[in-house]
C-alpha cells in the first residue's frame, strides 16, 4: 500500500463483477451544535443496503459500481463507485446470475 492507497496488485479484480446487495453498517451524521455531554443520547449507527457491481475485494474493503461501461471489451469502466471496509459488513448477497455475454 503506497500512500494510504491500494495499488492493483493488492486488489482482486473479478474477470466478471457480480450483482450484489452488501449490507452494512455506518456512522450517523456528526452534530453540528455544541451540546452538553448529559444530554447526548444513546448512540445507533445506520443500517446501509448498497446495490451494485462487486469491482474489486481487497482484505480491508469492498468497492461496488453501480454503473459499467465498455463491459465488451478488456478494459472496462466503472462510475459511482463506493468502498465500504469490510468490518462494516454484516453480509453480501448475490442477487443475479453473471453477466451474459451479448451476441
């Protein structure tokens, strides 16, 4: 990890990305105003459902994309991507089969 930020060979890239919902948990938005620590309630966190292509695993996160283009050719592209780290996630479920290939 160069920088703070993986480079290609630490991460799997799948040949062919899965449709998947991911679902997991996250932080709640900060509070803006100043309060008094005795008036803080008690902390949830947000439940999170993410759809979309798994484009890349690594040991830390996974990146979804819910848009590919180019996905005929050998250098795909993805846009909208979101990484969420893996000790966020409860779990991941395929939700259809592998992209076919177009006649």
């Amino acid at each position: 990890m160069a920088n703070g930020f993986f480079t290609g060979s630490q991460l799997k890239v799948p040949e062919t990305p899965r449709l998947v919902v991911i679902e997991w948990l996250d932080s709640r938005q900060p509070v803006p105003a100043w309060q008094f620590i005795g008036a803080i309630e008690a902390p949830t966190v947000c439940n999170c459902l993410s759809v979309g292509f798994l484009v890349f695993e690594s040991d830390d996160a996974k990146v979804l994309a819910p848009n590919l283009a180019d996905t005929d050719s050998d250098d795909m592209q993805a846009s909208g991507t979101i990484t969420i780290p893996n000790c966020s996630i409860k779990r991941v479920t395929d939700i259809s089969q592998p992209l076919a290939e177009t006649a």
